[in-house]
C-alpha cells in the first residue's frame, strides 16, 4: 500500500509540474523578487522623503527665525516712525510758533520805538518848561515827571507872549542906507 501512494502521488505531480525547469528570465522576474524590489525600491523612496523633510524642516526653521526678525524690524521702525511723528509735531509746532514769535519782536520794536520817542517828547517838554521857569525867573513849581502841567504852564507863556507881542505897535524894517 505505501508503494501506491507514493507512485499515484508521483503521478499527480508530474502532471502538474512542468518537466523542465524554467530558464531565468531577466525581463521576467518572480513575484517574490518583485516583492522584494518594490520593497527596497520604498525603502529608497522613503529615505528620499525623510532626507527632503529634514531639509524642508531646516529652511522652515530659518524662515521662521527670518520672519521674527522682520517683524522685531517692523516694530523698531513702528518706534522710529512714532519717534518721528512726534518730532514733526514739535517742529510744525515751532514753524506755527514763528509767525507769532516774528510779531512779537514787531512789537517790542514798536514798543521800544514809541517809548524812545516818548522820551524824548517828554524831555523837550521839560526843557521848555526849564527855559519858561528861567525866562520868568521863578523857580520850577512842578514835579519832574508832570509833563502834561509842564507843557500847561509853556502854553500859557506862549499865549502871554503871542499877546505881548500882539499889543506891541507894528513898526517898519530898517533900510540899510547906501
């Protein structure tokens, strides 16, 4: 019995397989070594993608820290742009300030002008008055700073005098004798 197994057994696989082994074919390979290409071949592909991830994660990181100094960049110049802004104010302040402060000056120069010919009305007076105390041989009654009762006291000795003179009889002019 356990030659007839084996000889149907034998039989089967005979007809089954094939009789001759089949060359290799480089166009042609097995599945398993397919398989095992496809593997390798992901295996590449997945040391490519790490390799790119790392280098995308790099230049990421330096973009980021690129981006973080432009915006510490923007707010230095948001500062100098304050800063500025506000020296502009000051100055148009300034500028506003000129007009005023040129009329000011004006001013005072008028102010100076006026009060330098105030002195100077005010000491003609006095010397009037002086010369009409002299002429009248009384000494001066009033006080140095009363110019309005000085130049009083002129006008009425110039009214005294226009009648004096008024009085007087109109005579001719000499004529020189040849």
């Amino acid at each position: 019995m356990a030659v007839s197994w084996e000889r149907d057994f034998r039989l089967a696989l005979q007809d089954k397989l094939p009789m001759k082994i089949p060359e290799w074919n480089p166009g042609h390979s097995p599945p398993v070594l397919c398989l095992l290409q496809k593997r390798q071949e992901l295996v590449d592909v997945d040391r490519g993608l790490r390799a790119q991830k790392e280098v995308f994660q790099n230049r990421m990181a330096v973009l980021m820290q690129r981006q973080e100094q432009l915006e510490q960049k923007k707010q230095e110049l948001k500062g100098s742009f304050f800063r500025f802004d506000k020296f502009l104010q000051l100055l148009e302040q300034v500028l506003g300030l000129l007009p005023e402060e040129s009329k000011w000056v004006q001013i005072q120069n008028t102010a100076a002008e006026k009060t330098l010919l105030l002195g100077r009305v005010r000491m003609a007076a006095l010397n009037l008055f002086q010369l009409v105390s002299q002429h009248q041989r009384q000494p001066p009654a009033l006080d140095l700073e009363d110019t309005e009762g000085q130049l009083e006291q002129v006008k009425l000795f110039l009214l005294d005098l226009s009648a004096v003179l008024a009085s007087l009889p109109q005579s001719e002019p000499e004529t020189a004798a040849p």
